[in-house]
C-alpha cells in the first residue's frame, strides 16, 4: 500500500525500526513536503494488529463509537465523521475539525465538522476558491500551515484573513486518499499560530486514514446508485454549485470560469453560504445582475 500522504517532493525519506507503548513493531517513516516541511508516519509491522487492524487505527475507532452523538443521530456514516472530528479536536489539542468531500472536476461540500464555526471556516474555502484543504486534495499531500498570517500574501490571499477573523492562527490539513482514490480533506484547526508536533502530525494522518476507510465502507454499504448514509446533503450541495454555475453562464453570458467567479462574490460578499447562494439560483429565488445593470 502506498503511504496515506500520497507522492511527495523529492527528498532524502528516513526509515527506522521502533517499538510503541503497546509494544507493537511499527516503521518510522519521515516524508518532506513541498512545503518545505516533513512529515512523519508510524505503520505497523505485520503482526502488530488488532482484529484485523492497526492499534492506533482500532484505538481511534473505539474512541469515536465511544463518543455520544450531540444532536440524537447516532448512525449513518455522516453522523459517526461528526463524532470523529469531535474525538479529533480533544486528541489533537485543536479548536476545531472539519471533513470535506472533494472531486477531480472541482465540486465540492462539507462532510462534518467538531462545530459551527469549523463549518464556516471549511465553507469559506469554498466560497473563496481557495485554501489548505483544496491545495491538501490537489497536491494529494499534507498542507501545513502554522501561521496563516505568513500566508496571506502568498498562498491564500482571501481565505487566510477570512479564517483569521473566525479567530483561526493556524491549519493543517490532510488529504483523504487512498491508493488513486481521493475523497477530500481532513482540516485541523487551532487557534494560536504554531506547528503540529511529530506526533500530533502523525495521529491527524491516523484520523485521516479512519475517515477515509469509514467514507468508502458506507459507499460499500450504500445502495447502487446512492451515497453513503447521511452525506446526501454535501453530495447535493455539489450538483446544485455546478448547475448553478451553468445557469449564470446563460444568464450572463460569461464563460464558466467567471460564472463560478460571479457566484463566490455574490457569496462572499453577502456572508452567504457558496451552496445556499446556488440553491436560490436554482430555485429561481435569486438572479445575478449583468455589470451594466
């Protein structure tokens, strides 16, 4: 199997023998990153597994069925990401999580999220067309971004001070990936800027992998034809954003990439939801003006 963060930079990789607390056997692995940063990797020898799994994956996934549901949905695959962002933030020492959903063809939606405020922050990336967690799926490797004021004029010019002003220093996001299937990001958030630890670094590549397995066991689980349980909302909110897009294109008679430009503007600008503003185009309930108008 090929390592989670998929192809990295070119670069000197170390590898090294250890022994966790468990006492399984695990390889050590150190990938660098384009970022100019490395990151670190723990998988376990064979051999070392609990019920068919490893015991940092099978730890994280008692932790997660463990964690009670807020809102009385205990089950679908949505409402078990939900618990597994809340399980990640208190793990992590972060102020929030989100999952998104993410397509080679550009549509995208948040999955779940530790809270509200996470779940602005991931819609933002969205809304602005750019952030860690779109770089994260594109690049297929860690995002790593401890100062999101440094990245202001360089990588994220809008999201980076949209993030800062929902009191966001810092984000570190993972893609969730495996082998050439990619299904979006896990993004970690904290408050004040500064750098994920070694180890902090490789249990959000743990989470990831978890997040990435429960998404396509309920695509398994799922009937032909339909998504997993409980993430219809984010799917759809996909299909709405591009036949949105398409609408403004005729009705403005613009190309797509500025039909896509008009629609985060519109968002942007009025605090609204990139796929609540798509909705309201498709229903009819709201039509962009021409600039001569």
């Amino acid at each position: 199997m090929k390592p989670l963060i998929g192809t990295t930079c070119p670069g000197p990789r170390q590898s090294e023998l250890r022994k966790g607390r468990d006492g399984a056997n695990r390889i050590d692995r150190v990938y660098p990153t384009c970022d100019g940063q490395r990151v670190r990797e723990l998988r376990d020898l064979p051999g070392t597994r609990v019920n068919g799994q490893s015991s940092e994956v099978a730890r994280l996934q008692l932790l997660v069925g463990a964690e009670p549901s807020g809102d009385g949905a205990d089950h679908g695959t949505a409402a078990w990401l939900t618990r597994l962002c809340h399980v990640a933030v208190r793990e992590l020492d972060a102020a929030g999580v989100g999952i998104s959903l993410m397509t080679g063809e550009g549509s995208s939606g948040t999955a779940a999220a530790s809270d509200a405020t996470s779940e602005i922050i991931e819609e933002l990336q969205f809304t602005l067309g750019e952030g860690p967690c779109m770089d994260a799926f594109a690049t297929q490797r860690p995002v790593l971004a401890p100062d999101l004021s440094q990245e202001a004029s360089s990588r994220w010019p809008w999201y980076s001070p949209a993030a800062q002003g929902h009191g966001v220093g810092a984000v570190f996001a993972f893609p969730l990936q495996l082998g050439a299937v990619r299904l979006g990001a896990l993004d970690v958030y904290r408050r004040h800027p500064g750098s994920l630890s070694s180890a902090a670094t490789t249990l959000a590549l743990t989470f990831a992998h978890v997040a990435t397995m429960t998404l396509l066991a309920g695509q398994e689980d799922a009937a032909d034809g339909q998504s997993p349980d409980g993430i219809d909302e984010a799917l759809e909110t996909r299909y709405e954003v591009h036949q949105a897009q398409g609408m403004v294109m005729v009705q403005l008679e613009v190309t797509l990439v500025e039909a896509m430009a008009r629609l985060r503007a519109y968002a942007y600008l009025h605090d609204r939801r990139l796929g609540v503003v798509a909705r309201d185009i498709v229903t009819r309930s709201l039509t962009l003006e021409r600039d001569d108008q």
